[in-house]
C-alpha cells in the first residue's frame, strides 16, 4: 500500500485547497502530497485530521494557520529524503496533534508558535536513520501566551553508518505564565551509527512547569537475552525490542489505516538493523 | 535429563564455577543453597547460553544431547526454562503478544501450528490462574511497572505457558512477601509432572517448606560441596553454612 493507493481506495482524500472550514468535508483525513509551499487556514471551531506525506525527493513547506477553538490532529510521514519546513500559528484555545514519523534521509523542521492562551499541543516523532541515512528533526515549541500546555516525545533509532540528530527547543515567553511544557526525547544506537540530541530549554516567565531529558542507548542486552530464553531468535528479539521502543510513537496515530502503513514501513525499515 | 560434569565457567578472567558435578533425573526437584557469591546464579545463567560467561572446561548433557555447543533459544525450545532473578523489562512489548510469540516458536520447533486465537487466550486464562496472576497484567508490557512480586509471578506464568522439561529457578523467592511466595511455590509444585525436574537456587528454607526437594546441594566457592535431602536446608537454617565450610576446608 502506498499513500497514493489510500487515495485512490478512498480511505484519504488529497486536498488542494487553502481553507479548512465548516463546508469543508473533513469525514476523511485530508492529504498534502508532496507540499512545496502550502498555506492552509483551518476555521475557528472545526476539526480536521491532516496528513502531509513526502513520497518523492522533495524541498517543501506547510505553514498551518489554527483559528480559535480549531483542532488538527496530523501524521506527517517522510518516505523519501527531503527538506521540509513545518509552522504551524495556534490561537486561542487551539488544539494540534502532531505524529511524525522520519524513515529517510530527511530534514525536518517543525515550528510551533502557540500565540494564544490556553493552547494545547502534543507532538509524537520518529526518526529512522538506516545504512547512510542522515536525519535531522528539529522542533521548536514557542510558548508565547499563557496557559499553554505541549508535551512532545521524540525517538530516534541509528543504524549501519547512519546519523541521526534531534534538536529542540522548548522557549517560553515572559508573557506566558503558566505554561506546561513537556519533551522527552529517546534514542538507540546500533552498529556503528550515532544520534546527536540537542535538548534545550529557554524560559523568560517565572511560573512554569518545564521539563525535559534526552538519552542515547545501546540495545538492551539482557533484554534479548530474556526473549532468546523463551525461544525467540537473536533476531527475532532485537526487532520486537525495536518495534516495542518506537510503538509507543507509532501508536498515538488515532488514524487506523494510516497506522497500519506507518507500523508496515518501521516494519520494513527495522529488517534492515 | 541434565547432567553437569566438571563445569568450570569464568566472567573475564575470574573463575567463578570450578569444577561442578550435578545430575538431575526426572521427576526430580533439587535446592542448590549457599552463601552469597558461591555461584549460584552464574550457574543459572550458564546453563541458559548468557554469553558473559565462558565455559573453560567440563560438559552438561540435556537430554541427551551436549547443551553447551546449543544457541541460546535452541535451549530454550529443547526445554529449558530460566526463571530469572531480576525479570526484565522490556517496554512497548505486551506480554500476551510476547507470550504469543514464544508458544508460536516452541510449536514451529516442534512441528505443530500455532494456537488459534481462542485457544490461545484459554490457555492464558487457566495458566494465569495457577499463579493467581491478574488477567489485567498480560496486556501491559512485559514487566514494565510490575511490583516484585508480580514479575516472579509473571516468571511462573511463563513457565506454566511453555511447559518446559526443565526448570532453573534463580532465586525466584527473593523479594516476596509471604503470601506471594506461597502463590509461587504452590504454581511450580502444581505444575510439576513425573517427566519434568525442577531446580531451584534459594537462599532460605522458607521457600522448601513449599516446594519440598528430593536433594538439596549447597554451592561454595564454585564447587558442590556437600548434598543431602530436605533435612539438610533445614540443619542450614539453624545453623548457618560455617560448619560445612570448616568441614570442607579441612
């Protein structure tokens, strides 16, 4: 199955518009293929589900506009090596959900800017950097009013001579008291592949709750040993253990069709450690 | 069904086991003791392929077969279960699904399908029940977030699921309460049968009032030193392991 399929079985549409609004039909995800610079405004009050997908080699950009009380929920997926930019305004009362997903040699960059209060946004990425692969995942969360919550998880997964870098940053305006805002990114290593992580926290207001950590592992030894202990193979073991650690990413697309693809693609990506 | 001759096993240059000899029968259960660092749980995890341990010298024969030249999982699926002293955890894995995946394998190595889903389930229910262990936890991850007892349960569990000919309990008393030990000790004798043995490495007698051994084998400095029947853990309780070491240095 690939994205172009999912159109065509009319389990997605691909939209062409710049306006999300209530004649919108937003029954189905609506699909980006390929964006190079879209600009797309979602009306106050409506919900969509977005997918922005990059199948070919590709240099893009999306900038999201959230009206008030607007919500998206959006799986942005990376099959083929790019250079995309992602900004996404969120005003007053806005939700964004974000599940992201990096299987190629891809550069990309998410900006939030939660300019109103009481926002909220969660962000789930992944990162698969294979053989010579090398790829970057920015994400900025800017906190710029208060009462904003984001949390964000971010993976990564290195293998053969590949590499991987995560860099974020949370920042967080004088203005915007009260903020809640949650990262945490993961990585595993193998072979003779390495991750950079560059967690950062800016913060300017003084009543917040901010926190983040950042890890760099190696495969979990007496893991695999447990599983072989049972009867698993070596290999067996190794991508459990790997499907295990990036499922908790994978699996907070609420999309089930789009799901299945993504876990297909990781599936086909992990034989390759 | 298992037999150990003059297993010498070593961690980087340190030579922990130095020379056992052990033979386990079906049908058996045997209680190796001893004080701490005498080997216990190296042998354990020598008898389960753990690649941190060298064997330098000596022979284990499972079921006919020479065991130390076996990978790891083939051991298992001839099996052999290890029940481990500190279960681990492995995130984003359910147990079900783990579980699910490991029956599949034993039933490939011997020939047979897999378990269709409701049998598989079934069989889950009941085997869950010989350890009381709650329905709620197959569904988490494998022992991510299980107390201590739970995880020793959830070893049991395993060993109910798969049925293994033999099975290697390292210390799967420590760290429970009364009550779960009781839970656990009466699963393993429930689940003990005239073709499978037991072998369970135990620090106190506490856990042989439930699993009643036929011999009982005390490790020191890597070597079998002295082994009795049950009424030799209970003499090791009053009067601790001095009396033997002394005899054994002399």
């Amino acid at each position: 199955m690939t994205i172009e399929e999912l159109i065509l079985s009319g389990v997605v549409r691909e939209f062409k518009g710049a306006v999300v609004d209530s004649s919108t039909d937003t029954s189905l995800p609506l699909v980006l293929l390929n964006p190079k610079s879209r600009t797309i405004e979602v009306a106050p009050s409506v919900s969509v589900r977005l997918i922005v997908a990059c199948t070919q080699s590709s240099q893009g950009g999306v900038e999201l506009f959230l009206a008030e009380n607007s919500s998206v929920e959006m799986v942005n997926l990376y099959l083929a090596d790019s250079y995309v930019n992602v900004t996404v305004h969120q005003s007053l009362g806005s939700q964004c959900k974000t599940m992201t997903a990096l299987l190629s040699s891809t550069n990309v960059t998410y900006n939030y800017l939660l300019e109103g209060e009481y926002c909220s946004n969660a962000f789930d990425g992944l990162f698969m950097a294979m053989g010579s692969d090398h790829a970057t995942l920015n994400l900025t969360t800017r906190h710029l009013k208060a009462n904003c919550n984001s949390n964000s998880t971010v993976k990564g997964v290195s293998a053969g001579r590949a590499t991987g870098e995560f860099h974020g940053l949370v920042y967080v305006a004088p203005d915007a008291q009260h903020t809640d805002a949650q990262q945490q990114n993961r990585n595993i290593e193998f072979d003779d592949s390495h991750i950079v992580a560059l967690p950062q926290l800016e913060i300017y207001a003084d009543d917040v709750r901010c926190s983040h950590g950042s890890t760099v592992g190696y495969s979990d030894e007496q893991a695999i040993f447990y599983m072989r202990q049972r009867g698993l193979t070596e290999s067996y073991a190794r991508r459990l253990q790997i499907e295990g650690f990036v499922g908790e990413v994978v699996n907070r697309c609420n999309m089930e069709e789009i799901c299945c693809f993504v876990r297909d693609i990781v599936s086909q990506k992990m034989s390759e450690i | 069904m298992l037999k150990i001759e003059n297993l010498h096993a070593s961690v980087g240059d340190k030579e922990i086991l130095r020379g056992i000899n052990l033979e386990v029968k079906a049908g058996e259960v045997h209680a190796i003791m001893g004080p701490n660092g005498s080997g216990k749980s190296t042998l354990a995890s020598v008898l389960a392929g753990n690649e941190k341990f060298t064997v330098t010298a000596g022979e284990v024969i499972f079921m006919g077969e020479n065991l130390l030249d076996v990978p790891i999982e083939e051991r298992a699926l001839k099996g052999l279960f290890l029940g481990f002293q500190y279960p681990v955890e492995i995130p984003g894995v359910s147990m079900a699904n783990f579980m699910k995946i490991a029956l599949a394998e034993q039933r490939k190595y011997k020939g047979l399908e897999p378990l269709t889903a409701s049998e598989f389930l079934k069989l889950m229910r009941e085997k869950s029940a010989v350890v009381e262990l709650d329905g709620k936890l197959t569904s988490r991850a494998v022992n991510e977030g299980f107390s201590g007892g739970e995880k020793k349960k959830n070893e049991i569990f395993q060993m109910a699921m798969l049925e293994p000919k033999l099975a290697i309990l390292d210390e799967t008393d420590s760290g429970l309460d009364i009550d779960a030990l009781r839970v656990v000790a009466t699963g393993v004798t429930r689940l003990k049968r005239p073709d499978n043995a037991t072998v369970v490495i135990t620090h106190y007698q506490r856990l042989l009032d439930y699993i009643v051994p036929d011999y009982v084998h005390v490790l020191y400095k890597g070597r079998i030193i002295y082994s009795g029947d049950k009424s030799l853990a209970l003499k090791l309780e009053k009067e601790g392991y001095d009396w033997l070491i002394n005899e054994y240095k002399e």
